[in-house]
C-alpha cells in the first residue's frame, strides 16, 4: 500500500516515500556480527568507506542495546521565526511525524539535528516504537531521558536537554541524504549501533562490508579461542587470523 504524506511538510520535501531496502540474508549476516560496530569499523577501513561514530560522539541511551536497520533519515536546521513569536502562534517546525508516517517495522531514525534543544522528545519516541522502529540516531540532543529508559528503545544521541525544539528547529526534508556526525547518510543505508558507537554502511556496498566483516568476525572468533586455549603470546602474534 503507498503512503501518503501528513501534509506537515511540503511535499517536495520528502524525497522518497519507500526506502530502497537490502534484502533480508544481508541484514541478518550483519545482526548476527559478534563484536557488531567494531568489526565493521575495520571493514569499513580495509574497504576505504568512512562510516564510524564513536559513543563518545553518540553515545547509547539505553547501554546494552544494539540495532541493524536501514536509515529513514530526517533534517532539522534552525527555525525560520524567533523563538517566542514562534511560540505565541503555536508554529512548531517539528515534522519528523512525516518520517514516523513512512516507517516500516525495523526502520532507524537517523536525525540531522541541532545541539541545545530537542530533536525528539518521547512522545515521538513513543510512536516511533509503536511504529516498529528499531531505534534512533540523533546528531543533536533530546528531551524526556527517563522516558527512554522506561521504554528501553535504544536510541544514540549528542545529550539531553529541557529546551523544546518545536519554536528552535525546522525539519526541512524526510528520506534525504543527511549528514551524522561527519558521516554522509542516505535513505536505506545501514545503521548499525551498540555501546562502542554507530556505523553506516552505504547500502550498495553492503554486501561487499559483510563480506570482508565476516572474514574479520571469524579471525577474531578463532584468536579468542587460542587465547583461551592457553596460545603463547609469540604464537598469537605469528599466525594470521584475518
């Protein structure tokens, strides 16, 4: 069925009302990584990709939590009104609605945000879950921590704050490329995150990242087990894992 837009934006600010999606085997391949953003931080390097984020930039929200999923991207810049005038008509420059409108059970949202004041707040999280979304990346901060740790949806983050963006930021497209952290992102490319950071992976080089993570994945897997297996020190060094 297609999806029709809120209105909240106009419509040529939506680029794209369907992800281009990866197929199923390439997601789960990478969800089942065993150090999931580590390894693909080294594929990415061997591969000449730039795509990692570290927590300290983004950090989780909710510790312990990691997601694959492709990126439903949305880009907020500063409000065109003063604040306050915005505020007294009520002329919100919020649409990520529109973004949660298109979501698709699994889908990451991948905000272009501002620091200083809220991106998202928890009601919007609370859709975004109830929407199916697996989670979401915010280069900015947010508002309503407790809410998200109530919840458990594990989003990523610059920081908190009290301040509303309704009268402070203007979301001025939905399914575009947007920019995290340094890091260029289109619609439908792959998030992955867990405590050590975030990494995108552009989707039409998904398939050679998980090819090259795999390798990387099952050297790191083996070396564990020599470790363990009581390996000297001269041995581990020596023998070529990946």
């Amino acid at each position: 069925m297609s999806k029709t837009p809120l209105g909240r934006l106009p419509r040529e600010a939506i680029r794209l009302l369907e992800l281009p999606r990866l197929p199923k085997d390439i997601l789960d391949g990478f969800s089942v990584l065993v150090d999931l953003t580590g390894t693909i931080s080294d594929a990415l390097d061997k591969l000449g990709i730039v795509g990692a984020i570290p927590a300290a930039e983004l950090f989780p929200v909710n510790p312990g939590k990691r997601l694959v999923g492709p990126a439903l991207t949305v880009r907020n810049v500063k409000h065109s009104l003063d604040i306050h005038r915005a505020a007294l008509e009520n002329a919100s420059g919020q649409g990520e609605s529109e973004a949660h409108n298109l979501a698709e059970p699994g889908d990451v949202l991948v905000i272009e945000g501002i620091v200083g004041c809220s991106n998202m707040g928890g009601q919007s999280a609370t859709t975004g879950r109830r929407q199916g979304e697996a989670g979401a990346i915010v280069d900015g901060s947010i508002r309503d921590p407790d809410q998200y740790r109530e919840m458990g949806w594990p989003v990523w983050c610059r920081g908190f704050t009290p301040i509303t963006g309704k009268w402070r930021t203007q979301t001025v497209e939905v399914n575009g490329t947007v920019m995290i952290a340094g890091v260029l992102v289109k619609p439908g490319d792959l998030v992955c995150a867990d405590n050590a950071g975030t990494c995108f992976v552009p989707r039409e080089r998904a398939a050679d990242v998980l090819e090259v993570a795999r390798q990387i994945d099952a050297g790191d897997t083996k070396r564990k087990q020599d470790i363990e297996r009581g390996a000297s020190v001269g041995d581990l060094m020596t023998r070529q894992y990946k």
